[in-house]
C-alpha cells in the first residue's frame, strides 16, 4: 500500500462524498481521485525517474492535495514546502533535494524565478493561476490546466514499495539551515493507522483544518481524514479568527487542531470564549508545550469537547504520544503516553533506563521513525541510534508510567551551579493570569554564565510591570530560578509552523520594554 491509495479507496467508497472544502470550492473524492490521477499523469509524462524530488509550494487548497497525492503516485517524492518562505532559502531547498519540478502559484513566480537561478538542472514549473508566462531559460513553464493528463496514462505508475522514501519534509530551521525529514510510505501510514485509532475517527468526522500541510501535524490531518473518508475543511484565513470560527460552526466540523499560540490567539483575540459549537467531538493540540493554565480555559471554554494533548517530531512522522481526554484533569501538565505501535522511554546519559521521577531524554522506537534526514549522514546520526530515535526532550516518567516534558535539552538554561528548565517558568508565568503567551531563556552573563530573562506578551488592558512579574516569581520560586531580565513584547517571533523562536530572541532583541530585576 502507498499514501495515494488514501484516496483512491476512498473515492471508491464515497465517490459522490466531499473530499475537501475550501473557501471558495469544494470537491468530492471521486473528482479528487482523478484530478490525482491526471496530475500523476502529467509527471509521467515528462519523464521523470522514480524517486525523483517534485515540490509543492502552495496554500492549503484541491490543487495541493491533488499535486501531493498524485507525485506519490507517481512514484515519485513529494517535498511540501512554506509558501511563506524567502528566495534563500526556497533556493537553499530545491538546491539540498536536487529537485526536478516545482509546483507552485503563478503570484509568487518571481519568488520561483529567483530561487531556480542557483539550481543547475533544468526543474519544471507546473503554475497554478493565470496562465502567464514565457519560457524562461532552462526551466519549461506548464500551466496547470495544460499539464493535467486523461486517459490510460494516468494509470501507468510504477508500483510503490512501502519503505521507499514518501515525503521530505523540511524542519522549521530555527537554528542552521534546514533538514530534509526522509519519510517512507510505511513511515506514514504506520503513525496515520495510530493517531485514527486513538482519535476514534470515523468517515463522519470533518475537521478544521489551519495548519499548513506542509507542516507535519498538517500533514497528519490530511492523511487521518483521507484514510477514513472524512472531510478537510481548509481556510487560510486565520489572521481572522472570527471569520474561521464562523466557518466552523457552518461546516459543523468535529475536530479542530492547534498549537500552543492557535489557542492562546483564540482565547484573547477572538469570540471563541462567548460562542458555542455543539457539533466539535474533540480538538487536539501538539507542536509544542501548552501551559496547563492555558488549557484550564480551554476545558471552560469547551466543557463538553474532547481535548487530546499530543507529543511528537516531524522525524517521528507527526505523533508520539497522547494524553486521553480522560486522564487530562488528574495528569494535567504530561504528554501521557505512547501512541499505539511506538515504544517511549526516558533515557540517562549513560543509556540506561532512567527510574521514576528521574529526568532523561525521550526515546522513540517504532515503524513511524524517519529513514534519515536527506543527503545528511552526519546529521541522521546524532538522532539516530540502532533505529531508536533521540529526540532530543527531557522528560520524566511518573509511577503510573505518564510523561512529562521539562524542556529541549538546547533550552536549559545554565546558571550558576543549576540547571534550570524554561517549560517550568513558563507555566508558572501563564498561570499568572498577566500573560497571552511567555518565553523564558537564558541569556549571557558574565558571572552567572547565564541568566535567566523572560520575554512576555501582556494579557491585553492589563497595567502590569517587570517589578509585579518579579515579585510573583519570587512568591513561588526557589531564589535561583527568579528572572534577572523581564522584557515586554507586542508578540513574540514565531516560525511558521506556530513555535516560538527562542535563538531569535537570544540574538536580536526589540522588545517594547526591558527591565533588569531588582
């Protein structure tokens, strides 16, 4: 089985059902299954070799879906990519996967243009949009309805062994330049399989859908709902949240997925807490910690809504652990436990099995785990270990066997004699009731090594100052871990998956305020 039969078996089960639902458009799955099919045909005939690189370079949309599940099929490897991206570091991409075709929006063909001037191959431009466009040296322009391919050709793609490489998916790049995440068609389907069983998700299900899909969690949404037969609800729209939120109730979705700030943005800048929606069963959230007072909202906001905490990486295909709705109010603050088919554990650094309530880093065996990362044996290496997963998170394991993060190991801070973890500072400061959302880092200091400084968003009216934040420190912190900065900001830096960028924070600092402790 490969990823495209998602969708083939579905259009052979619900043909007349709707596949996706867009702002403006809608299609079913049998019209998704053969625009796929003619978009592989296309690709086909080019001439393409298996397992050659396409891109996709769009917004959540028919024409993504169609692109993503068609170069699979294809037999060939589909690389989804940030429309919001610089030419740098497009041009750093395409470069890193030698890629061969680039699908993408005729608005940003100058943002192409310029990227494509680095890559020495000739690469295919498959435009979306207005049908522009010269040719233009080397790379041959194909208009999107131009390109589409009907008929026996679009039956005649090799077939696809399981273990061979799907998907490249690019990490966020907070520090370095990015890395290509090699996942095979087994990889993803083994972690799709998972997250249905646990989310208990049936062709009924139809979810909300604001998360890039070029982004893994996004990309786990698409492959969840189009391995069951569901519905994506697609917008783009969620600078707006009011207007998103509108769009929910009448689309009567059953699911909804954020990260920590979709949330904290929904609570403080949205009608989210005076509206109703009988129809939401669940709502999970991942990419990142969520303070356990954040979701203390979210349960009173939602009291009759499932709310599942997730843990995972882009290496791990999406998920790696869940907490159940059930054990959320007992087990507030952990990650809970291993997704069905993946084995966790909390490694010492010596690499023996770290006892109850004793900090290590979280290990992760499973079919979902990467093949490596793209042309970086160096890189796969450091995280990779006899197929076991380094993932880099210190955790803790409670008695009943419940994880619980306490940071990046990159994010302990040093100060003095201590180590200090950010999440625990962080979550205390949320709880404050000051804050929409908070960063602790560390940051140099000559007789400390570092010292501790917290970048904070203000609860919008709210008159507070760096002394007040101080002071609540002080009242339920031990003295080394009381803040030595305290600095004001409109928003905190972000990638465009949601996570906060803390290196950007260390190296360029605009806050509205700063205040040194006193």
């Amino acid at each position: 089985m490969q990823l495209a039969d998602y969708v083939i078996r579905a259009a052979a089960n619900f043909p007349e059902k709707t596949a996706l639902l867009c702002e403006t458009e809608q299609i079913n799955y049998k019209d998704l299954n053969n625009l796929l099919l003619s978009f592989c045909g296309g690709l086909l005939s080019l001439g393409l070799q298996p397992g050659e690189r396409v891109a996709i370079l769009l917004n959540n949309s028919i024409e993504y879906v169609a692109s993503y599940f068609g170069t699979m099929q294809a037999g060939l490897v589909a690389v989804p990519l940030n429309r919001a991206t610089t030419a740098k570091r497009l041009a750093y991409v395409l470069h890193d996967c030698n890629i061969r075709a680039i699908v993408f929006e005729s608005g940003i063909t100058g943002l192409v243009e310029s990227a494509l001037t680095t890559i020495s191959l000739p690469v295919y431009k498959i435009v979306v949009g207005k049908e522009i466009m010269q040719q233009s040296g080397k790379n041959p322009v194909l208009p999107w309805n131009h390109f589409l391919v009907s008929g026996e050709k679009e039956t005649t793609a090799p077939p696809r062994d399981p273990e061979e490489i799907a998907v490249i998916l690019y990490t966020s790049g907070t520090t370095g330049d990015p890395k290509g995440v090699m996942l095979s068609h087994r990889n993803l389907i083994s972690n799709t399989e998972s997250i249905i069983s646990y989310l208990h998700l049936e062709p009924d299900d139809r979810v909300m859908s604001i998360l890039s899909f070029n982004y893994s969690y996004g990309n786990s949404l698409l492959l969840t709902h189009m391995a069951t037969g569901g519905s994506v609800v697609v917008d783009n729209r969620f600078a707006f949240p009011n207007v998103v939120l509108q769009r929910m109730l009448e689309t009567e979705v059953t699911g909804f997925s954020g990260v920590p700030s979709t949330f904290a943005f929904l609570l403080h800048k949205s009608m989210f807490r005076k509206m109703k929606f009988p129809k939401l069963r669940y709502v999970t959230q991942a990419g990142g910690a969520m303070p356990p007072a954040v979701i203390k909202e979210l349960q009173k906001v939602l009291p009759k809504t499932k709310i599942y905490i997730m843990y995972g990486q882009t290496e791990a295909g999406a998920r790696l652990s869940y907490l159940e709705p059930e054990n959320l109010k007992k087990k507030l603050g952990s990650i809970g436990k291993a997704i069905p088919g993946v084995r966790l554990r909390v490694l010492k650094p010596d690499g023996t099995q770290a006892t109850a309530r004793e900090v290590g880093e979280i290990v992760a065996e499973g079919d979902n785990i990467m093949m490596g990362y793209w042309d970086s044996e160096t890189e796969t290496a450091k995280v990779l270990k006899e197929g076991r997963l380094y993932t880099g998170d210190l955790a803790w394991q409670d008695e009943e066997g419940f994880f619980y993060i306490v940071g990046r190991k990159k994010d302990i801070i040093k100060c003095a004699a201590y180590r200090i973890s950010p999440k625990e500072l962080e979550d205390l400061l949320m709880a404050s009731g000051f804050l929409v959302e908070v960063a602790v880092i560390g940051v140099e200091d000559e007789l400390l090594g570092e010292a501790i400084k917290v970048c904070a968003v203000l609860e919008g009216g709210r008159q507070v100052t760096a002394e007040d934040i101080i002071n609540y420190c002080k009242a339920n912190l031990a003295p080394y871990k009381i803040p030595k900065y305290v600095s004001f900001y409109d928003t905190l830096p972000k990638t465009h998956t949601g996570k906060i960028k803390k290196d950007e924070l260390k190296k360029v600092s605009t806050p509205v305020s700063e205040v040194p402790a006193k």
